[in-house]
C-alpha cells in the first residue's frame, strides 16, 4: 500500500526522533555518493513542541534504502553527526553574520556530484532576512548562496559567490530559490530551475516566474557561476545563450503565487512540483526535455477540500513544499515530502510527509 501523508517526524519514537529530530520541515530527498540517501530539512526542533529546543537549519538525516513502490514509509537509519542530528552549516540565527541580519538560512535543494574521481555535495540555500506579513510586496530575503561538503556532509563551506536579495536591493529576484534537475543523460548538463524566494507563501509579486539556466558539472563543481548558459527568449526565438549574453527568461506567464518547488528527471522524462500559493495546492507538470513545453498544471494534494475544483482529491492541512523524490520509478508512481505548519497550535509546528503513488 502506498504511503499517503505518512509522518517522517512529529511522532514520539519515529526514527527521526532516535537521531534527536523532533519537529521539522522540508525533508528534501536527494541520492548520495555511495547510493543512500539524504533528507534536508528546514528550522528543525528536538521536539514536538514550538517552545521546545531549537536545533537549527538546515539538519539532515539519511535512509540506506529507499522503497521506490511506497509499500514501506521511509526510515532514517543515520543522521549528520551521528548519532544525535546538529545544523549542518556554521552560522547564527538572528544575527549579522558579515552580510546583514538573517534570521535563518533555509535549504532549497540539495545534489551530489562527482568530477574527476571526487565526490561533493551542494545544497542551496536562502538566507532569510525577515518572516514576511501576509500579502508582504517584501519577498524577505537577504541572498541566496550554495554550500558544499568535500566529507560527505561533516562540514560545509560557502563559495564566496552570492545572489543578492531585497534586504541588499534585490526584491523579488529570480535567482534565490533554485532546483537541480540534475544532470541530463543526453547532453551531459547540469540543470537548474530557480525562481523567487517565496518561503514566506506571502510575497505578492511572485506571479509564479520560473527560469532555466544550465552548467557543465565541471563548471560548477568548482564554483565557476560566470560560465552559466541561460535559456532566453531573444530575437524571436527561445535559444541557450551565455549568461553574459541576455538574462533568463521567464517559462510560465504570470499566474498563481509558487513557493517552494521541484523538479527532477523521472523515468526518463522531467517532473516539476510546486506549492500554488494562491490554489492552496501541491501541483505537478511534465515535460521531455527541460527547455521543452511543459504541461498544464494537475492538483495532487490539496490544502482545502471546498475550494473550486478540490473535492475528492487527498488533503493535508496548511500545506506547502512537495519535494519530488528522485528515487521515484516512473512519472505514473512518484513520491513527494509535502511539508504542513500550523502557527496556531503549540505542538507539531512543522512536519514533513510521506506522498507516494501519485499519478502526474
């Protein structure tokens, strides 16, 4: 039987609370260098009260083996350190920590990539400047930055290349929340799809704009951002140009809000999942290549079941995420992590669920 909203925390003597995770958000899967897997998570508690002892962000945990059929929820079998999980990154919360106030620095996604013999894991991240207000034209972020470890996770380092963000005059850019599609069989690139920082699910001039650029693996192992291609539309046609060359363009016209989202090669073609913000949605789109048409939106798991075109689907209050687990078999039987915050309670802050069988 497929999983459908299975708890990954939040629950007394789960295996992540064997590794000293109590409450947390996110969850972002991705494949390790030695073929386990790694999950990401944001602000992170010991736990399952909001008062309870703050561990930080962003904290990862790992599984051995993951059951690609959803017949067996997900277990966590190591953490970073071990045996007791710690934030994986050396800085301070609510602090200057040499480029301006940050509250936190929140996890986007997460790939491992191995050039010439040497493996190194990268996460990217945002650095977070403020906790928006409802309806906020501030999209509350300071930058945007990518972290690497060369040990397999024990320690990470921060390439001294920074995206700015609208604490430092760059509201709303689309460079600060990124995900790796990963690296394409065919051609051999490195794909990465970014957007808005939108972590808030308040920023009123997101519109839903997402772009596409492109690194050799070789490029961006080493930290050589200059040498991205984006893809622009110019002179009257869609083409991959040198970022030097024209900006990205935007894929989608504006729309619904999108907050975090994902995209990932499945089965031989590309799958995108995002929380809709304005539908109150985790939606799915496909395309065979990732400079390709994608497809129109389809709802998979829904926030509120009276909203237009909602009934009968499966619900998770207050939802947001939908991270796309990259060991999914095929498009017809994925696994997403849809996280849910409930502001209002005192206990379970933040969770992250198990979602596998989903049709897109």
């Amino acid at each position: 039987m497929s999983q459908e909203g299975t708890y990954l925390c939040d629950n007394a003597g789960d295996s992540a609370s064997g590794y000293g995770l109590g409450s947390a958000d996110l969850g972002i899967p991705y494949l390790r260098y030695d073929n386990t897997w790694g999950y990401v998570f944001g602000d992170s508690f010991t736990g399952q009260e909001a008062t309870d002892p703050y561990i930080g962000s962003p904290v990862m945990l790992y599984q051995s083996a993951f059951d690609a059929t959803g017949a067996s929820p997900i277990t966590f079998t190591w953490s970073q350190p071990h045996p007791t999980c710690a934030q994986l990154f050396n800085y301070q919360h609510n602090a200057d920590n040499g480029f301006g106030s940050e509250v936190s620095r929140i996890p986007n996604d997460a790939i491992t990539l191995n050039v010439g013999g040497s493996n190194r894991i990268f996460i990217q991240y945002t650095s977070v400047n403020q906790w928006v207000a409802p309806g906020s034209a501030n999209d509350g972020s300071l930058q945007g930055g990518v972290a690497y470890s060369d040990d397999n996770g024990a320690t990470w380092l921060d390439f001294p290349t920074h995206w700015p963000g609208a604490a430092q005059g760059s509201n709303g850019s689309l460079e600060l929340m990124w995900s790796f599609a990963g690296v394409d069989p065919v051609d051999g690139y490195l794909y990465i799809f970014s957007k808005a920082w939108n972590g808030s699910h308040n920023y009123t001039g997101d519109a839903g704009r997402i772009q596409l650029f492109r690194y050799l693996p070789t490029d961006f192992f080493a930290g050589t951002f200059s040498a991205r291609q984006n893809w622009a539309w110019l002179n009257g046609s869609w083409q991959w140009v040198p970022a030097a060359q024209a900006p990205a363009s935007q894929l989608f016209d504006n729309g619904n809000n999108i907050g975090e989202f994902s995209v990932k090669r499945i089965g031989g073609e590309y799958v995108m999942s995002y929380f809709d913000c304005t539908d109150y949605s985790i939606r799915t789109r496909t395309a065979p290549r990732p400079d390709r048409i994608w497809t129109d939106p389809k709802t998979q798991v829904v926030g509120d079941i009276t909203m237009p075109g909602h009934v009968g689907l499966p619900v998770l209050r207050n939802l947001y995420g939908g991270y796309i687990h990259p060991g999914s078999t095929d498009s017809s039987n994925l696994t997403l992590i849809i996280s849910a915050w409930d502001g209002t309670r005192g206990d379970r802050p933040y969770t992250a669920t198990q979602w596998s069988g989903i049709a897109v």
